[in-house]
C-alpha cells in the first residue's frame, strides 16, 4: 500500500460523508414550531428551569476513566508478542504504567478524582 492508496481511502471517506449529507439535506423537511425547541425528557412536560449547568468534576472524572480505561486496549497487543520479545517488551510496559501512575497521582493531587 502506497501513498495513492492512502489518497484514494481519503477522498473515498470525505465522498462518502459528503454524498451522506447531501442525501439528507435533501430528503429532510425543515419545519419549525415551538414544540421542537423544547427540552425533551422522558415524554414528561419539563417544570421549571430546563438549562442547568452541571459541575465539571463529573467530565474529568469521566475523561479520567477513559484514559485509563483505553490504557487496556495497549495492553492487549504487549501481552500477546510479549514472550517473543522478552526483556524489552517489560521494560516498554513498565515505563508505559509508570507514565500512566504518574497521571493518576497527578489527577488525585488536583482532586479530579473526588466524586462530587
């Protein structure tokens, strides 16, 4: 695979989203009323203020899991070749967990980690 199938896997992607949202701009009716403006939530009519802010501790706690969480998808591969390469796959891991416990006391030290 060379550069101009890479060119091709690009402009194929980029032509797939345009013709996608060109079909919908054109099969879609644009209607506008009241009712589509309102905040749905569970077919119940909403009483009082609809726009809270919510605290962004729950986003950093969210994004921390999932940094961590991902850090699983890298291991998988390293457990599989990590026999056949012995010594230097071990090291590679360690420096990998070091990093990643290193974040980890950074975010308790900031207190992204307190459930609010």
């Amino acid at each position: 695979m060379g550069a101009s199938s890479m060119i091709v896997l690009i402009l194929a992607g980029l032509a797939f989203a345009g013709i996608a949202i060109l079909v919908a701009k054109i099969v879609t009716t644009n209607t506008t009323n009241a009712q589509k403006g309102e905040p749905y939530e569970c077919g119940i009519p909403t009483n009082g203020k609809t726009w809270i802010q919510l605290n962004v501790g729950y986003y950093l706690f969210a994004l921390i899991f999932l940094i961590f969480d991902v850090e699983l998808v890298f291991l998988y591969p390293w457990a599989v070749v990590a026999q056949k390469v012995g010594w230097l796959a071990f090291i590679e891991v360690t420096i990998f967990f070091a990093i990643l416990f290193f974040g980890f006391l950074y975010a308790h030290k900031k207190g992204a980690l307190k459930w609010i």
